[in-house]
C-alpha cells in the first residue's frame, strides 16, 4: 500500500471525527455537547464528500448537521433534571458492559472486514450499474432509491410518517418565538424564499446528479425552521386538514404508482418502460413535501395549536 | 482493501463503540439520544468506506442510497425520542 498526501487528509479527517465525538459525548455540559455534535455532522459531510458520496454530503449538511443540531438545541430548552453525570453502575454491571462492547466491536470488525475483502460471486454494485439505462435516472444513488430499491424507500417513508404520528400524538407545540426585529426578519424572508429555489433545484436536480427528495425536503423543512425562528405565526404551514393530506403524499403517490403497474400487468412498483424518469419525478415531488413538512412538524414539537382538538385531549400546557 | 477503507472502517467502529457506550452509562436522556446518533454516524461511516472503490473508480451506490434512508430515519427516530422526553419532563413536573 503506497502512502498519498490523500492517505494523510483522511486520517487528518478520522482524528477529528474521533476527536469532536469524543469531547460531544464526555463533557458534562449539554449545551457544548450539541454544539460539537453539529460541528462533528459538518465534518461528517465533509467525509462523504471526500470518500465520493456527494449525495450524502449533502444529506448530511442539511439534516445531520442542520436538522439534528436545530431539535437538539432547541431540546436544550426544555426542563432537564439535574444529574448529567454518569450512572454509579455496580462493578458488576460495569464488567457486563464492557464486555457487551468488546463483542459488539469484534462483531462490528469482522462484518466490516467480509464485506471488504470477501469478494465471491456477483456484486449489487455491477447489476446497479448494468440497468442504470433502463432505471429513467442517471444518478446511480437516485436509481437505486427510487428504482432498484424503490420498496425500502416506501417503508422509509412509513418510518417518516409513524414518527410524525408520534410527536402529533405527544402533545401540543412548543411555545412560538417572539417577532424579531425588522432586519431579522427581512432577512429570514429572504433566505426561505432561497431556500424553496434551491429545494426545487435539488429535486430536478437529482434525476442525474446529486440531490434528489430527501436533500430537497430537508432544505424545505429548513425553511420552515427559519419561519419559526423568525416569530411567523404559522410557520408556512398550510391549514390542517391539507397538512394532514401533505404528510402522507409521499406514502400515497408510492402506494398509487406501485398498484396502477399491477394494473398494467407489471410488479408492484414496477415502472412501465420509458414512463420511469416521470414516474420517479412525481413521486420525489410528492416524497419531498412529506419528508419536508414532518420535518419541520418535528420542530414544532407536537401537534399545531391551530388544529383543533377533535380526538383525544391534548397535553394541558 | 485500500487503506482509506482501513482507516475510515476503524474510525467507524471506534465512533460505533464509544456513541453506544455513552448511550448505556448517560444519566441524561439527551446525552443519550446524542450519543445514539453518534453511534449511527459510525455505522454510516463504515457502509461508506464499504462502497469506496478508490479515487478514480465510482463507488458502489447500494450503500449510499441505504445510509441515505439511514440518515432520514435516523433524524426522525431522533425527533420522536425528543418529543418523548419533552413529554416526560412535563409528566415529572405535575
């Protein structure tokens, strides 16, 4: 193995990952805690740029780093009890852990070190590659979530949405923030009105180079964070019987493409031939409000105060 | 294996272990979700030296556009886990 100034860039990288999450996880002050947990996701993005994964890297900035970093901070606010230190676990018990982590890490090495070396028969890579004509993208990464893969991608969404369900069902909102000056304020028109160009972007984008749904949503639901923070009352949220319809699109425009094929006597989810590339673009569109819109209701904290409530009582707040 | 993989790989398992030991022996459940989600990072980390091929060869997408999904559902599993602990310093409160 030949030793490249590349070689020293990457481990420069690896001791700083290790370095921010080590000092995130040890330091008793939660507040510098988050605050190096988003240095150490902007430094994580950076890594998927550098191991050529642009798609990640901006994954990463925009959620990781971004989305992450905001709810934690903003987690920071909530009452915490005092006693950020560590459990007085009994030696015991200590032995136990430890020796869980030891075979975790050896289980961890050994998947890791098969999955490198152990080269035997066909890998998914050559097929991905191989069908990438027929999948109507030409990004291999938007290929593979939408077209090869489009079945976990469904079920990810459905991870999406029950976990908006969730924090719905917790409670209500958090309290709004107060209307911040004229500058401010001009500024966060601004940058949302930006930050909706450049979701559009991504998500055209994505067809055939990086970007695509998720990057899109993401910048979308930093919209809605900066609405928030900018003291706008309703966040840029539509009304809520249309919020409620808008969370599930992503799963709907899925399901509908999915049994319109059987129809066409073709698999679930199987793109009838040169409708593909329209196909993906509808789906990311409507993919791309749900994950912005739970999201930026995952900021919120709970359910809007203007909903009413018709089920279950809310949290008296 | 090419040495980037090697050092991105250990990095990744070093990451793995010390997000999941905080998340056994923190007292405070955000430092608990934090170092969940540093955990994740490492196995992130190590699917992406997976797929590395190299600087002039294109790396494998499968793994991309799983950490993808992982990244997504990672930041949502992370917002319910704070919307659950809102909820429970409230009910201490009362």
């Amino acid at each position: 193995m030949e030793i490249t100034l590349w070689h020293l860039l990457d481990a420069l990288l690896a001791i700083l990952l290790l370095g921010l999450a080590w000092s995130a996880l040890s330091g008793s002050d939660l507040r510098r805690g988050v605050v190096l947990f988003m240095a150490f996701g902007l430094l994580l993005s950076l890594v998927w740029a550098r191991l050529r994964a642009p798609d990640l890297a901006l994954a990463e900035a925009a959620i990781g780093a971004g989305l992450s970093g905001a709810l934690l901070l903003l987690a920071l606010r909530d009452s915490e009890k005092p006693g950020n230190r560590t459990v007085q676990t009994p030696p015991l018990l200590q032995l136990a852990t430890l020796l869980l982590m030891l075979l975790l890490a050896a289980s961890f090495a050994l998947a890791y070190v098969t999955a490198v070396t152990g080269n035997n028969g066909d890998r998914l890579a050559g097929l991905a590659f191989g069908n990438l004509e027929q999948s109507g993208v030409s990004n291999p990464v938007t290929a593979v979530l939408l077209n090869f893969r489009a079945y976990d991608t469904l079920l990810e969404l459905a991870v999406l949405l029950a976990a908006t369900l969730g924090i719905l069902a917790l409670g209500a909102e958090r309290r709004p923030f107060r209307k911040p000056g004229l500058l401010l304020g001009g500024l966060v028109t601004w940058i949302t009105t930006l930050l909706v160009m450049v979701a559009g972007y991504l998500l055209w984008a994505g067809a055939h180079a990086p970007g695509g749904a998720f990057q899109a949503g993401a910048l979308l639901a930093a919209a809605i964070v900066m609405l928030r923070l900018g003291g706008m009352t309703s966040e840029g949220l539509p009304v809520s019987r249309l919020l409620r319809w808008l969370l599930a699109a992503g799963i709907a425009a899925f399901m509908l493409t999915g049994y319109l094929a059987t129809f066409l006597d073709l698999a679930f989810l199987q793109y009838p031939e040169g409708r593909a590339g329209l196909l993906i673009l509808l789906i990311e569109s409507a993919a791309m409000l749900s994950i912005a819109f739970s999201l930026g209701l995952a900021y919120l904290g709970g359910s809007p105060s203007g909903w009413e409530k018709s089920s279950s009582k809310g949290s008296p707040s | 294996m090419i040495l980037t993989q090697l050092i991105f790989g250990i990095t990744g398992g070093l990451l793995f272990a010390i997000g999941l030991r905080s998340a056994l022996v923190r007292e405070s459940l955000l430092a608990r979700i934090l170092a969940v989600n540093i955990s994740g990072a490492g196995v992130f980390l190590a699917l992406v030296a997976i797929a590395y091929r190299g600087l002039e060869e294109t790396p494998d997408p499968i793994p991309h556009a799983l950490v993808l999904t992982g990244i997504v559902v990672a930041v949502s599993a992370t917002a319910l886990a704070l919307a659950l602990r809102r909820r429970l310093e409230e009910a201490d409160d009362e």
